[in-house]
C-alpha cells in the first residue's frame, strides 16, 4: 500500500494535482482529476490513462484490491489525510480515492474514420452536470462517439466527469471542433445530422414513423435553457422535436437526449437479433 501519508496541503504533489481543478492547468498539462472508485476502476482498464493516485487509509481498508491493482500497474499512490482530501476533492463529502488522469480525448477523424452508426453532439452546452449525464446516456444507448464542440463545456470539468459515472472511459471523446466545420465532417461521413429542439417541425414520432432514424445518425443538442441557434437549426438535415403529451412545457437536456438517443438505437437494431 502507499507510503507515508502526506499531510501538508502544501506538498508539491498536492499542489501540482490541485491545480487541475482549473481548466487552463489540465489544457496545458492534459491531466484531470476523477474522483471515486468507479472512476479509478475504469482509467485503470485504459492502458497508461491513470498517473497518480492519492487515497486515505480508510479507502486503503475499503478498496483494498483497486490500489492493488493500481500500485501493481506502476501507478504511484500517495496516501493522504482527511484534510489533504478534502482539499483534493471537489466533493463536499471525499470518497477517499482521487485519480490523476492524462486527457482520454481523440480527434475528430478517428471518431468519424469508423463510420459510425450514432454520434452524440454537444453544441453550447454549458451545465457540466448536464453534460456528464448526457455523456453517460450516450453510452447506454450505444453512441460511438460524443463531441463536445468549441462552445460547449469542458468535459473534463470535475462535476462532469463524476456525472459521466466512468462513461468519460469508455468511448471516443472529441473536444472542441468548431461547428461549422464539424457539420460537412458529419455529413462525408454519411451521417443523417439532426437537432433536437422544442420547435422543430418534425415530431421524433414521425421521424420514426418515416425511417429517419434508421440510418447513421448524428444527434445534436444545445443549451438548456436557451436551445440552438440559428445558424446550427440551419445546418442540420433536420430539426426534431420531442412530443409533449402532457402539461410539462418541455423536458430537461438529459431526457430529451435520452429519449432521441435510444430512439435511435432502438431503430437501428429493429430485426436483428436480441
């Protein structure tokens, strides 16, 4: 198990991760923080993707085989006070594990090079709960890949990641195309690209309905509070709305991606096998 236990705030180590709470240190250094073991659980599959990783002793008791397997990785693991924690964390209430992690994210081309079946966009989306949680429904649903374009949050903010729930680990992440340049990417990769907004003409029931959905397909979503601009509703093939059929005025970002996603996904394994 780890060493002596570091107890100063001030320690270089500390610092040096500390720092990554902010996002121009975790550009420059293209490290992270992820907090917790389901985070640490899922960089260690990723080969060379955990760097560092500081827990207290009472983890050390709790999650015993997970630093083990770290530390045999060649993981360097500090053991730190509740204090030195707390500092670390960005949770009110540490679960004693914290991971440094190197950047996990792909270009634009390797995403799109293996003609995928259903892309995830995120265009202005500011809310990093909000994203982490959309990121973790494209997983489920089976994106191949998620994009965060230019505009939208850091998805290595650590509210996102600890939203993601470990899905940050497991599929291609593409950070900060612009989206001018991302829709034509989109379209040669022979892509249906479709925004999913409040006011689009076409009800995701007749999208269905109409086979739209069948096909590679690209999704969009924007801000929550204020939807897409105008500039992407023109871009993309087609706008689609999620039918409202009771009294809500409309449904948050999360389950509106939920829903367009998986109705994606259902559509497109329709007659193959279960």
């Amino acid at each position: 198990m780890a060493g002596r236990e570091l107890t100063s705030t001030r320690s270089p180590r500390v610092k040096a991760a500390r720092r990554l709470a902010k996002r121009a240190f975790r550009r420059r250094e293209r490290r992270f923080l992820a907090e917790g073991p389901q985070a640490v659980r899922e960089a260690l599959a990723l080969d060379g993707v955990l760097t560092e990783l500081f827990t207290t002793a009472e983890a050390e008791i709790r999650h015993h085989d997970l630093i083990a397997q770290a530390e045999r990785s060649g993981v360097p693991t500090s053991r730190v006070s509740g204090e030195v924690m707390a500092e670390l964390a960005q949770t009110v209430t540490p679960q004693g594990l914290l991971a440094v992690c190197a950047f996990v994210d792909v270009d634009l081309r390797a995403a799109l090079e293996p003609r995928p079946r259903l892309v995830t966009v995120l265009a202005h989306v500011r809310d990093p709960g909000n994203a982490g949680t959309v990121l973790r429904t494209a997983d489920a649903a089976g994106s191949d890949s998620v994009i965060f374009t230019d505009a939208s949050v850091d998805p290595y903010n650590g509210k996102c990641v600890r939203a993601s729930a470990g899905s940050l680990f497991h599929l291609p992440v593409v950070v900060g195309p612009r989206f001018d340049a991302l829709i034509p990417a989109l379209k040669e990769s022979g892509l249906t690209v479709l925004a999913a907004d409040g006011a689009g003409k076409c009800s995701l029931d007749a999208a269905l309905d109409k086979g739209t959905l069948s096909g590679p397909t690209a999704w969009v979503f924007g801000n929550e509070a204020w939807g897409l601009p105008d500039e992407i509703l023109d871009a993309v093939d087609e706008v689609v709305r999620v039918p409202i059929y009771g009294g809500a005025e409309s449904l948050n970002l999360a389950t509106a991606a939920a829903v367009c996603l998986y109705a994606s996904a259902r559509a497109q394994r329709a007659g193959e096998p279960s």
